[in-house]
C-alpha cells in the first residue's frame, strides 16, 4: 500500500500532477460542478443502502 502513496506523492509533485490538481481546485470551485457531483453522490448512497 505504501508504494501507491509513494505514487501518488510522485505524481502529485509532478507538474502533469501540478496541472491536474489546479484543474480539480477550479471545478471544484464552480457551483453547477459541486451541485452535480452532490446529486452523483446522493445517487451512489442511495444505491449502496437498497
């Protein structure tokens, strides 16, 4: 398991990895992107209870 942290803390230092990160802060930041993934994971729960 710690191999893929090890990845992770590889990528995330990377500039690819950089990028990446940016892009998810600026959609998470957009309004109509939080209400659509809210409504993704009201779905997903609601699945995994039934």
């Amino acid at each position: 398991m710690s191999g893929v942290l090890q990845r992770l803390k590889q990528f995330a230092q990377s500039p690819q990895g950089r990028r990446t990160i940016e892009q998810v802060r600026r959609t998470a930041a957009d309004p109509r992107r939080r209400a659509q993934a809210r409504r993704l994971f009201g779905k997903l729960r609601d699945r995994r209870s039934v």
